[in-house]
C-alpha cells in the first residue's frame, strides 16, 4: 500500500502491448490484490474498471479481465457504488461477459458465469442484462453445451470442463429467475397496494442486493397465490418462447448420465423446473412426452417423481418434492368459478383448475401416490428424514383435494390402518422437533380431508381409528329420501313468504304429474311426528314448518363421485347463514375479493344434511332405509344379548368353562356386584394390640345394639365395647371353674333384650345361662 501498487499495475496496463504475454500476468496478479477490500477501493478510485474495459479484445487479456470481475463482485460495497454512480459501465460490463460466455476459453467463461451468478443479485445488473438480450444468448449456450455433451465422446478434461460449464450456467439461470421472481412479487404487490388491496409492497433498490434466501421463498407462494392465469411476466414468457424448459430437460437428462458430477446439475436444474412452473399455463409442460438422449420417451413429471423416490441424493430429493409441491398445492378456484358468460364462437380458455386437475391425474397415473407414500416411511438418511415426509406429506394434502385421489389413498394400509398415527408419535431425531411438528400439522389436515375427523394431542389412537372406520361407512352409504317432503316444504316456504299463486301452480302441476297431492305433515307439540300422519288434501290448514338455513361449508366426508368437482355446502339449522370457508388454511391462499361465488343445488343440500345426520350416529350402517326430513335419522345399536352374562351366579360360573371373559358381557361386574351384597352387612372392629391378657382368650360370639359391641369369648367372660374406643368398659365372668369343670365355658350365644337393658347368654357344654345387666355407661352381671 505505501508503495501504491494498484496504481503502479494500472500504470504498466496502460503503456503495455495487448498482444504482450505480460499482460496476462499483471492482471492475474492485479485480480489476486482485488481479493483485499482496500485494494478493490482504490481499484475502482483510480478508475481501473474503466481502464481494464477500454482495452482491446484479446483473449488472454480478457481471461484476466474475468478473474477481476469476479473478485469484485464479492465485495457488496464496490457493487452498490458500481451501479449507483458508474451506472455507464455496466453496458461494456454485461458486453464483456456475453462475449466471454460464448467464447471457447473455458476458464474465462467459467469465471464471467460466476460473476453473473451472483450479479444478479442487483436490480441494475439484470435489467441492463435484459436490455442486451442476454436470456436468449445464454439459451443458445446452453444448447451449444448440452448438443456438445450429447455427442460423441471427447476426452475427460473436455468433457470434465463441458459439464462444470453447463452446472455453471444453469446456476446462473437459476439465480436470473430467482431474482425475477422477486422483482415481479414486488409487481404484484405494487398493483394490489394501489387498488388499495394488500400490503405495502417492498421497495427493491437498482444499487442493493436482493436478499434471496430470506424472500425467495414467500415471493414463490405469493406469485402462486396472487398471480392471475394470464398474468404477463416478461422474464418468464421470453423463456417459454425461447424453449427454455426444453433446454432445461435436456439438460436434466445429460447431467444425469454423469456421475460423477451429476448431484449438484441435477439438484440446479430441478430448482429451475420449479420456478418455470410457477404460472399454471406452463405446469402442463411436465406432461408433454421428450426424448432422452438414449431415444426413450419420457415426461418431466415422470422424472420429477423417480427423483423424489430414491435418487441417492437428499438435496435432490428435496428439490423435487418442492417442484411437486408447487404443483399440486395450489390455490383451487373450483368453489368460486367465474360465471362471466362468453360467446359460442369464441374458443373456451383453459383455466387454472383444468391445469390442476390435468396435474392431479399425470402424478396419479406415474404413481405418484406410491412414491409420496413411500416417503412417509423413510427413516434414512437419518438427519433428513424429517424433512422429507413433512414435504410428501404436504404434497398428499394438495394431491388430496382430488376425489379420485382422495378416494384411493383413504383404501390404502398406511391412512386406514393408523399406521399415519403412529409415525405422529415422535420424530425420528428428537432435534428435529419443530419440523415434526409440521409434519403432525400436515398429516392431521389430512387425516380430516380423507376421513373427515379432527385430531388433537388428547385424542387417543384408539378413538381415531374409530372415527375413521365410521366416516368410511358414511361415504359410503347411499342416501335417498321421500320426494314427496320436499314438495311440502317448498309449498310451506312458498305459502309463508305469500307466494300463495306460486305454490298453488307448484300444486297442480304435482297433481297432473304424479296423480296426487302434496303430503300434509302437522306438527305435534311442537315437534314433527316420528312417522307421517295420514295424508290431508293440500288445501287443509297447514302449519308452519320449522325453518332450515344453508351453512355453506364444505363437507369433510369424502363423496362417492369420482369427478374432482369440490364438495358441496352442507345444510345446517342455524340463524345466521355462514360464509364460505376454505378447503385448508395453508392451501387457501386465494384472494377471495375477486371471486364469485356458484351456490349448491337443492338436492345437493339435501344429500349432505343427511349424511351429517348419518355421521353422528354411534353406529353407522352402511345399508339404511330413506332418509326423513321431519325426523331425526338414527341407525339401532348392536344388540348384545347373546354375549350378556347370567345374572344367577351359578349359571355364570358354569358359562366360565367356555366363555374366559367371566362368563359373557357384563360378567365382571356381577360378580362384584355379588360379593359386594354380600360382604355389605358386615363391619370390622379393631380391638387393640395383642398383650398377655389376649394369649389365650378368643371370642366364640358377638352382638351389637346402638353403640356398643358384646363380645362372649372362650374362658366365660363376656366383654362389652364402645365402637372405635379400647379398652373395654367392663368384663362380666359368667362361668367360675370348679372341680368338675376346671376350665371356664365358652358363649356361645348372645341375645338383647327389646329395651337394651339385658343381655342373655347360654354355654352348651354346661348347661348355664346368664342374664347381664347392662346400663347406658357401666356394665354389671347377675346370675
């Protein structure tokens, strides 16, 4: 630095010949220094850029040219003060490396495509590269490139240099629509701020860098979710015109014949696919048949999905359940058609929901069920693993709002089976919990579209199996009901908002059609009757019928139709109607503003209402007789008879040699049922601890009255307690020993007399009875 080296290097440019060999290697050397910010600062203050773009074109000069720019470009500081002040060097700049990419010196290209690569990064940078038309320069690269590689074989440098060229510009043109990406979500923010709808939109600077990794994402889902189907995108329909998504696939199937560097050109290639197919008028694409470079026939989706199976590349995968991602999960706007009538003669436009559905079936017939599946299931590679069926498992959410799709994965083992629950359990790596707990919100969304059942942490496995096993029968019952009870309550509803002209013509016509009258069902304190009365000619007094309101929800049961029109509103009694509610919140990102809403047909709502009935039975069947309006459906509950226990307690023990479960039903609970009765009349008294007064004194017999306890006991005596007090109160010898007997009788009988003042007691062995006097706190005894 004191010795100002950059100036002396510009010094020696200047005066030194182009064609010299030495010029090369001062700006080599030159490049190097560039690498330190103070060098790059004094670079761009003593105007080198400027000098090093003035010289002649020569390629071994223009080689070291490259290597400068690429050291600049690292530098955010020189790039912002490049485009905001020395904004007239950016035309010769983007010349420069045009020229350099179409060049045969690998090394300089090499080194420009990674300058553009993270160039681009700058609002400047790309507009002024889109002023030069170098989109359609780069895609004739990238042609030239691949048609190089299809052909025969050369040597492994040229093919090694070959293939980091075609990774290289692929990277470039992912970072260019990336970045468009961006600008255009600005766009669209831009507009809905000044229609006065949305968020105020990001300003992007021409002299800042667009933070990609921070934005990228949520401009992605913005343009899918914001972005009308003819929107215009200039970047992005100058590449469909230029066929750069054949380019693209083409290139896709070169890079995967090489192995050795195919991990990190296939991984590119298929994050550009998925920005490429961010408009729905280009996501048909992936199902148009191309040709390999070994002559086979093979779709983009096709590829797509043998990528996202097991491809032995974890990143790779993860692009390709991006792409898929972004193809399935987008906004549906089958619930809110536009009803704007055109023209016979004008040919009809295909809309966004035609491309889903077209969607929705190429990724069924290539087993894309199979493969997303499959993916729900894999543990390796362990850290990984996570993340990979939190992706397949949004992707089936997407997939899912197709009945026949829906209708096949609701059959398969792992959804039917509560295999799905179990893997909700835990993570297959505890760090990973917070993307677990993604996949538990995924996997429950889709828990509720296939079966119809909400989960929660308190729901047991158990009642969810339960649950889903019943909304299976549901879907799948049919429903019929009496034609002839729509026909009274639309003749109520008439005749109660005065349309009494409509519904005597709706009479007649009933008459003349089906030779008879409307059915007359009177209520009955208030409440319909449980089966109709006897029919009344039309012009009797009718009463009111209770009031039905649409709920215009979507039904959660998945129906027996296989087209993939949406569900239809269900009919609800309620006060207030509802409003539309969506599919699910993380897929419904659809600007509902400007849509119109198509309502259901009667015999839809009537279908649905029935099945919601259907569905809250305990034990639904699959086979039930027509439905009612005026009484509530209720299928009977299995009858267990045969399997109940006896109630007499011999008969169940003889049933327990061949019934384990304790003679039948219920069995368990009579049996302690039975020892209860038993055992009930019966008390325990604690005597106290046992002492020698106790070692040979047992008790032969006991009485109870009011709150005391007479105990006779072996050697004669009887023994009078207060409940839950010890000692006694007192004890009352009723034998004495003599010569003939030495030992003491035992009591063997005690008795009360009916004013509890007495108490009797008898000895069998000598002929003896006692009469004690007992008095409310003192015991004595008299023979």
């Amino acid at each position: 630095m004191k010795n100002n080296i950059p100036k002396l290097l510009l010094n020696f440019i200047s005066i030194t010949n182009i064609n010299s060999p030495l010029i090369f290697d001062i700006i080599r050397y030159l490049s190097a220094l560039l690498c330190h910010k103070k060098f790059a600062s004094d670079f761009m203050n003593y105007e080198g850029l400027q000098l090093l773009l003035d010289l002649p074109y020569n390629q071994r000069a223009s080689t070291g040219i490259s290597t400068c720019l690429y050291a600049l470009v690292f530098h955010s500081t020189i790039m912002e003060r490049l485009c905001a002040y020395s904004s007239h060097l950016l035309p010769s700049i983007i010349s420069l490396c045009l020229k350099l990419v179409k060049g045969e010196h690998e090394s300089a290209c090499s080194h420009v495509t990674l300058f553009l690569t993270l160039a681009f990064q700058y609002r400047a940078m790309i507009e002024e590269f889109d002023n030069q038309n170098g989109l359609s320069k780069f895609i004739d690269i990238l042609k030239k490139t691949s048609s190089i590689l299809d052909g025969p074989p050369a040597n492994e440098l040229l093919l090694f240099l070959h293939r980091q060229k075609l990774k290289h510009l692929c990277n470039a043109l992912y970072r260019y629509i990336a970045c468009h990406t961006l600008l255009y979500a600005e766009h669209i923010r831009r507009t809905k701020d000044h229609n006065g709808v949305g968020m105020s939109p990001q300003i992007y600077m021409n002299n800042k860098a667009l933070e990609l990794e921070d934005n990228i994402k949520a401009a992605f889902e913005y343009i899918q979710s914001n972005a009308d189907y003819d929107a215009i995108w200039m970047a992005m329909d100058d590449l469909h015109r230029l066929e750069g998504f054949e380019v693209a696939m083409n290139a896709l199937f070169i890079s995967e014949d090489y192995r050795g560097d195919r991990y990190d050109a296939t991984s590119i290639i298929i994050s550009l696919l998925s920005f490429m197919t961010l408009m729905p008028r280009y996501q048909l694409k992936l199902c148009e048949p191309l040709s390999t470079p070994t002559g086979e026939t093979c779709t983009a989706i096709k590829f797509v999905l043998q990528a996202a199976e097991d491809y032995g590349n974890t990143e790779i995968q993860k692009q390709a359940l991006s792409l898929i991602i972004g193809v399935v999960c987008g906004p549906y706007r089958a619930n809110c058609p536009n009803l704007t009538l055109t023209p016979a003669s004008q040919p009809r436009k295909t809309s966004s929901d035609e491309v889903m559905h077209k969607m929705w079936a190429a990724i069924r017939v290539n087993n894309g069920i199979k493969v997303l599946m499959s993916l729900l299931l894999t543990k390796t590679p362990l850290c990984h693993a996570d993340a990979l069926r939190t992706s397949a498992c949004m992707a089936l959410n997407g997939l899912c709002r197709s009945r026949g799709v829906r209708q096949i994965a609701s059959k398969l083992h792992l959804m039917s089976s509560g295999q799905l629950l179990a893997l909700m359990r835990e993570p297959i790596v505890p760090e990973n919990y917070v993307t677990h707990s993604k996949f538990c919100t995924y996997a429950s969304s889709l828990l509720e579209v296939l079966f119809g059942v909400s989960t929660d942490k308190t729901t047991s496995e158990p009642s969810l199996l339960n649950k889903m096993t019943k909304a299976d029968i549901v879907s799948k019952t049919p429903i019929t009901y009496n034609n002839d009870e729509v026909y009274h309550l639309l003749h109520s509803t008439l005749i109660e908002h005065g349309l009494k002209t409509t519904a005597n013509s709706l009479v007649e016509e009933i008459r003349n059609k089906h030779k008879k009258d409307i059915l007359v069902y009177p209520k009955k304190h208030g409440h319909f009757p449980s089966t109709p009365s006897s029919s009344t000619p039309l012009h009797s007094p009718i009463t009111p019928c209770k009031k039905l309101y649409i709920k215009n929800s979507r039904s959660r049961l998945p129906s027996s139709n296989t087209d993939d029109t949406p569900e239809t509103p269900v009919l609800h009694k309620s006060k207030v109607p509802h409003k539309s509610v969506g599919v699910i919140e993380h897929l419904n990102a659809l600007d509902k503003k400007n849509t119109v809403y198509q309502p259901p047909s009667l015999d839809d709502l009537i279908h649905n209402f029935m099945r919601e009935q259907h569905r809250k039975c305990d034990y639904p069947m699959s086979i039930v007789p027509p439905f009612s309006l005026f009484r509530e459906h209720s299928c009977p509950s299995p009858k267990t008879e045969h399997y109940e226990a006896p109630v007499n307690m011999a008969a169940r023990q003889c049933r327990r040699q061949y019934d384990e479960h304790h003679g039948g039903t219920r069995g368990r609970y009579l049996n302690h049922k039975y020892i209860y009765s038993k055992f009930k009349p019966y008390y325990t008294h604690k005597l106290g601890t046992r002492n020698e007064e106790w070692e040979d004194v047992n008790l032969t017999s006991c009485l109870t009255f009011s709150n005391y306890i007479v105990a006779g006991c072996n050697n004669g005596q009887i023994r009078v307690y207060e409940m839950n007090q010890y000692p006694p109160y007192n004890c009352i010898q009723t034998t004495q020993p003599s010569s003939e007997n030495p030992d003491c009788d035992p009591i063997t009988s005690l008795a009360i007399s009916s004013s509890e003042k007495l108490v009797a007691s008898t000895s069998t062995a000598v002929r003896m009875s006692c009469v004690s006097r007992v008095n409310s706190r003192l015991c004595s005894g008299s023979k």
